[in-house]
C-alpha cells in the first residue's frame, strides 16, 4: 500500500523504489526484504486469491524471486485466522516467500494461528510487528484479554519488531512545551506532549547525556532491551537523522536504566 496516499501513487511504490536500488547494486543477497498484503486498495484481505496476486505483484516491483519476510498486514478479526496462514503457507511451499509475519495482531489471535499452524503442519509466524514504543505499550504489553503479544512472542520464540517505535518522531526529544516543529507528523507526536511525556523526556534527556548520546538512540535502545523484541523499525527522513538510529544498535542501558524508562512510561505514576 505504500504509498498509494501521495498523488500520482497506486500503491507498490516504495517496492518499485527498493526494486530499482537493489537491481543497480545488485546487493539483493546482502538483504532480508520483508513487505506486507491486505491493505491495498483493490487487495484488501489475506484470502489465497488476494495473497497470490499480491506476491507476484510484490516480486515484479522488487525485481526479486522471493520475499524474506511476508506480513499480514492486519489481522481481519471477522475472518477465520485460519485463512491468512493457509494462504501464506502456500506461497512459502512455491519458494516465493521465506518466511511469514504477523501485523496489527492481538497476542490472542496470534496464539490461535500459531495453535493451526502446528495442527495441519503449516508454516508458522515468526515475527509480529505492532506499533510499540516508549509512549505505546498498552497494547503489546497488556492487551484486551487473552495472553499478550508479549507473552505469546517469548513463549513461542516469535520476533516482536515494532512499529513507529519513536512515536512519529516524539521520542526523538524534539517535541517539547514551546516548541514549533516542521513534520508532517507534528499533530500526532505533539499529542504525547503530556505529564506522562514530559516524565518519559526528563529520563530520556538523563540516560542520553550520561551516555554522551542522543534520545532517539535511547529510545531505541529500550525497546532493545525488552526480551521480545528482536528489532524497532525506524525511519529517517535524511542523512543526518541516520546517525542516532544506528547508534542504538551497539548502546546498551544499564539494568536501572531501563527501569526508569520503564517506569517513567507507566501509565501510573511511579
């Protein structure tokens, strides 16, 4: 789907751009590729007919033979979990996908796909991507009945790699009481801007000066420091937001550290 939303855009186009770099390098073997199905216009829904086309349309924009890691982008919770990962398995037989990743799932429905995956002897999802950071934690670590995204992933050995895991650019530290920031993304990270994201910038701005380092990459580095976690998807607009999140790969926090992260970020007040 993405970005099918800018003008002139139908979806794919960040594939076709990946496609293109990759085949001038030829660096497509250096590479894990994940991309996504079920949220395109005109192919929504993980059934075997929208999965198959979707791949072949994935691999001619990508100018590969097959896609390391293929999510279903969201959980269609009124449809069988059965449905997305017969259709899934299907590809990874015919070699065109790797591996398969969950979206936008609850810990319960992922048990359950996990449960049928082992009964009929299907391929199993290894990696469960939701939005989780700093100022989101609710919903991969507590949930809304049934085990948690969290529990299921540590219990099952699935990858959690979360999504906006810098909060569409509060947990960069450049959002704070008086300050005008120029992003496309402003009206959803100022909303943080709270007592709980005030707490959550005063620990950000102590750990990063103790390590002479920056709050993206402390940022970073908690969600790191969570067991499940396997590794945060972040962006950078330019070359120069680079640096901050490579940093976090190789900062590791201390154990109180962490823990005061974690506490700052708790709903209640420590």
């Amino acid at each position: 789907m993405y970005s099918m939303w800018v003008p002139g855009n139908s979806g794919g186009d960040s594939e076709a751009i990946i496609g293109r770099w990759m085949t001038s390098r030829g660096n497509r073997d250096d590479l894990v590729i994940a991309t996504k199905v079920g949220q395109l216009t005109g192919l929504e829904g993980t059934s075997r007919d929208i999965v198959r086309r979707a791949v072949d349309d994935s691999l001619r924009r990508l100018d590969t033979d097959r896609i390391d890691l293929y999510y279903a982008h969201v959980d269609f919770a009124d449809r069988p979990v059965e449905e997305a990962v017969e259709a899934l398995d299907e590809q990874v037989q015919l070699g065109k996908v790797r591996t398969i990743g969950a979206s936008n799932f609850s810990g319960q429905r992922l048990e359950q796909a996990l449960r049928f995956s082992e009964s009929e002897n299907l391929s199993k999802y290894v990696a469960i991507q939701n939005k989780y950071s700093l100022v989101e934690r609710h919903d991969v670590e507590v949930g809304a009945g049934g085990p948690t995204v969290v529990e299921v992933a540590l219990a099952e050995n699935v990858s959690v790699l979360p999504y906006s895991s810098l909060a569409s650019g509060f947990l960069t530290g450049k959002y704070r009481d008086g300050v005008s920031v120029d992003s496309p993304r402003a009206g959803g990270a100022s909303a943080y801007l709270d007592d709980r994201g005030r707490r959550i910038l005063a620990e950000l701005d102590r750990i990063s000066q103790a390590h002479a380092t920056s709050v993206s990459a402390v940022s970073l580095a908690w969600l790191l420091a969570q067991p499940s976690v396997a590794a945060p998807v972040a962006s950078a607009r330019n070359l120069e937001q680079l640096p901050d999140l490579i940093a976090a790969a190789t900062l590791e926090l201390a154990a109180d550290e962490v823990a005061a992260l974690s506490a700052a970020s708790s709903s209640v007040p420590a």
